[in-house]
C-alpha cells in the first residue's frame, strides 16, 4: 500500500473508532437518562466542503407531546476541519429545547465544548481522539438540564 493509501485507511480508520466511541456514549446516555418514552437515537456522519470537513453526530431526539411537530434535542458532535494546510477540531454537548426541562427554560444551551486550531492532521487526528474520549466521559451531563437519571 503506498504512502497515500495508508494516510487515507489511517484516517477512515480513526474516524470510524470515534464515531462508534461516541455512538456507544450516546447509547448508555439514552438508557441511564429518562429522555422520554417517545425519545429515539439519530446517529450521523457529516460530510461538507467536499469532505474538508467530517462531522460526527449523535442526537437524542425528544419529542413534544403537546406539539406533534416539534421536538428537543440533546446533540453531540465532534467537528474535524481541514482548512488549507492546517486542521481544527471541535467538539460539544448542545442542548436545543422546545419546552423547558425542570428549571431549564427553551432555547439552545452548550453544556459542554472544545476547540483545538492550528493543526497538522496527523495531530489534529489525535486531538479528536483525545476530545471524544473527554466528552464521553461527562456521564452526568443530561442531569445539568433537569434530564433525571434512571433509578
């Protein structure tokens, strides 16, 4: 395999394991967490700027009883950007809600972010490693908007 094609199998491989770290995350978060009877997963990977940027995304949807068109969402991303020859990478917990939650009001709310810039690939690769591992250790974040734990 030449130079090329192992950066590039690197590089799928990387972001394979952090997608499936942070899809595993997301799932123990949506069965210790009382999300909702009608919550589901949405798991995905974006692609932008002709693949410059990759990012991996899990939300736990939570839909309004009251309002069948409208839901909340509890989302985690992790962002890696290839901008000419440097690289960013940046990761988060964001809440967005359509009702409030305990004594949380509506409205977007960042419980959790990291941003890294001005990196080479192969560090930049390391780096977002390192941020998903981080997030996916914040086993309490639902409870900081009033999502109770399940018992």
């Amino acid at each position: 395999m030449n130079s090329a094609s192992r950066h590039v199998s690197d590089f799928l491989q990387e972001i394979d394991h952090c997608r499936g770290r942070l899809d595993e995350f997301a799932l123990w978060l949506y069965t210790n967490f009382t999300f909702g009877e009608e919550s589901c997963l949405v798991p995905q990977v974006l692609l932008k700027d002709h693949g410059r940027t990759v990012t991996l995304y899990q939300s736990i949807r939570i839909p309004d009883s009251r309002h069948e068109h409208e839901s909340s969402e509890f989302n985690l991303t992790a962002t890696l950007t290839i901008e000419g020859h440097s690289c960013s990478v940046e990761t988060g917990v964001e809440a967005h809600l359509e009702q409030k939650f305990d004594e949380t009001p509506p409205g977007v709310h960042t419980l959790y972010r990291t941003r890294d810039a001005d990196l080479d690939l192969d560090v930049a690769m390391l780096i977002l490693r390192e941020r998903v591992d981080q997030m996916c250790r914040l086993r309490d974040i639902p409870a900081r908007i009033g999502i109770l734990r399940r018992s």
